[in-house]
C-alpha cells in the first residue's frame, strides 16, 4: 500500500470525538507489554575452582541460552535447526546488554537470575542471512484451560489433574504468546466446567478470559491412553479455541511415552510441545516476508495533544513499525505515513495487540484506540 490521498473526514471525527475520549480514558497501561528483543529470568548454576571462574562460566552459559531462546520466541519450530551452533565471540555481537535480577555467590560457585537485550536489527539481519521467516509480533495473553481424560473420567478443576500441574508449574521464557493458567478458584468454577470446556462454550470461555485480562481462551484436551502397537501410554492432545478457530491441521496431535519415559517427564514434554504449536499458529500467522514492505497513510484523529502521545506511545511499541512521519498535525488530527515491514492484514493484527484499531472510512485509514469504532453495549 502507499500513501492515499486525503478525504474529507470531519463527519465521521465529530461522530466518534466522544468515543475517543471514553478510549483513551480507559485505555490499559502497557508499560509491563513484552519486550520481544529482551530475554528474562534467565537463571543458572555454576561451580568452578574460584568465584570469578564461576562467574565467567555462568554468564557464557547465560547468554547462549539466553540468544537461542530468543530464536525460538521468534520462529517456527521447523525453522529453527537451520540457525548453526555459534560460539560465545559469534553471540556477543547480537547482545546489547544483560542486567543481573538476583545473585549468589561462594567462594566455588555462582547462582544468578539474568535478564538479556539484543539488538533488534542485527538479529532480523541474522534471520535473514540464513532465510529463516520470523514473527516479532507479540499476542494479548491467552487463558489455557488443561482438560484431562483418563478412561471414564474427565476432570478440569478437580485434583488429581496432572496435565493442570504441568501448565501450571511451565517454567520457560516468555514466548510471543502469553498462556494463563487459571487459579482454580470459586469464580472458575462457577464460571466455567469441565462439561461447558468440552463444548467450547463461547459466552463462558469469553467471560473467563475476561476476568483474566485475556483475548481468548484456549482448551487443551488431553486423553490418556494406551498405544496399541507399542503398549506404551500415549496422550492425545486437542486444542480449541471458539472464538478463533484453531485450524484442522493444528488441533490434534500424538505423543507415545519414550522408552523408560517417567508420566511425569512425558507430561511435562507434551506441554511444552502443546504450548509450542499455540506460538506457532501466531506466528504463522504474522510471519513477516523477506521483501515485504508497505508506507501507509493513516489519519488519528484526536481532542488534544495528550490524545497524540497515547496514540503515538502506542505505535512505537508496533514491532513491524519501522518508522513514522507526521504529515499533517493540527488541534483535531495527525496524519502519519506509517512505514511497516510484512501485509496490511499483520499490520492491523499488530495494531490490536498494542490496543489500536485501523478501519477505513471513503477512501482514508484510520487508527483509533480500540473500542471506538464497535457500536456501544447496550
């Protein structure tokens, strides 16, 4: 897309002026939105002859686990082996810098928690240089609701529920998609059973991601079972989603229990597997293509500088955005050439998940906070 030229649109401004305001009056801070190119909670346990050596060891440990775990927040799973093994001198270029959260130390060993950033550039260069597609777009968290199955019995809430513990004890670094698992409490329960998580009852599901300040809520179905060809335990897990239905090819999947394979262990490993394919429906979903590139016109209106710098504080955290040029700045509009990288349809995806909505009105793109442009409830 390129730049359009300018329409009227005072109509459709002295329409929604009331509404804009209600917006920004209850727009979400973002401050505590996931940071794609910073890698946190990275902890590690070292011991060595001194306290320097193990420091030193714990720090090259940190960051290569660190920079490969940001490669997979950011691509497919299939794409990943084609990232070669680097060294610590091939890594160190693409950080920017590492802060310690928490430490301890002895005189032999060394415990730490740390947080990475890396260079946003350098490591889309990197992708590039080996054809890996990415994805930097970040979803709204998601509620993960873990039904399990075991012969006649299905249980959600109720304990035992193993496939619920292991969601809820995933210790892994943020990916794009953030999974909530819900406390269990009265309101849950109430809320939503295991009969209305089976149905995928879309009014419950909804109110339940609701109360968690989620866009959706997500079943993930695992049936307990016995392997006919090798007698072994296999899971097979099903995720569904109503209101964005998850597609066929992704909803089911197969795990046999490895050889000498503790249920423990194996539920833990199919988690992470499940928890995997829900990142990699976002992010095929929002892949962002070699040569694509777009410049796109757009009108804000707003009712005063402030509404501006909320809006404009909102489009700096669009990952795909690469840059912005204001046009046109008067008392009740800005008009922007929006400079962004992958489709239209992942720019508007990008748009909601930073609580921005883009519609367009004869001819003219506008962005607005989201909630303006729905009808009111009523």
């Amino acid at each position: 897309m390129s730049p359009l030229p300018r329409t009227s649109f005072a109509p459709v401004r002295q329409l929604l002026a009331p509404l804009f305001i209600a917006a920004i009056a209850c727009w979400p801070a973002q401050s505590s939105a996931l940071d794609v190119f910073e890698v946190k909670n990275i902890g590690v346990d070292v011991k060595a002859d001194t306290a320097a050596a193990a420091r030193q060891q714990a720090l090259a440990q940190a960051e290569r686990r660190a920079f490969y775990a940001l490669i997979s927040r950011l691509t497919l799973t299939e794409d990943q082996e084609r990232i070669p093994e680097l060294s610590g001198s091939e890594i160190a270029p693409y950080v920017r810098d590492f802060a310690v959260a928490r430490e301890k130390a002895s005189s032999v060993r060394y415990i730490a928690r740390l947080n990475y950033r890396f260079k946003p550039d350098e490591i889309r260069s990197l992708l590039r240089s080996y054809n890996v597609p990415f994805a930097e777009t970040p979803s709204k968290p998601m509620v993960i609701l873990p039904v399990y199955e075991v012969g006649a019995g299905v249980v959600l809430w109720d304990e035992p529920n193993p496939w619920r513990q292991a969601w809820s004890t995933r210790d892994q670094p943020e990916g794009l998609v953030p999974l909530i698992v819900p406390i269990g409490d009265l309101s849950d329960i109430s809320t939503v059973g295991v009969t209305e998580a089976m149905a995928g009852d879309p009014n419950r599901l909804s109110v339940l991601a609701e109360r968690y300040g989620a866009v959706s809520t997500v079943v993930a179905h695992n049936n307990l079972t016995i392997d006919q060809a090798t007698g072994r335990q296999m899971m097979t897990v099903t995720l569904s989603r109503p209101n964005d239905p998850i597609p066929v090819e992704a909803r089911t999947q197969f795990y046999v229990q490895r050889e000498n394979e503790p249920i423990d262990a194996m539920m833990a490993r199919v988690t992470e597997a499940a928890a995997k394919r829900i990142e990699n429906i976002w992010k095929r979903r929002n892949l962002i293509s070699q040569t694509g590139t777009g410049v796109l016109a757009v009108t804000v209106p707003i009712t005063g500088l402030k509404d501006w710098l909320a809006i404009r504080d909102q489009l700096s955290k669009v990952g795909i955005i690469r840059q912005s040029e204001i046009v046109l700045m008067s008392r009740d509009q800005v008009r922007v050439n929006i400079h962004y990288v992958g489709g239209a349809d992942q720019l508007v995806t990008a748009l909601e998940q930073s609580n921005l909505s883009m519609l367009q009105e004869s001819g003219e793109w506008i962005i607005m906070p989201i909630g303006v442009f729905q009808p009111p409830k009523t």
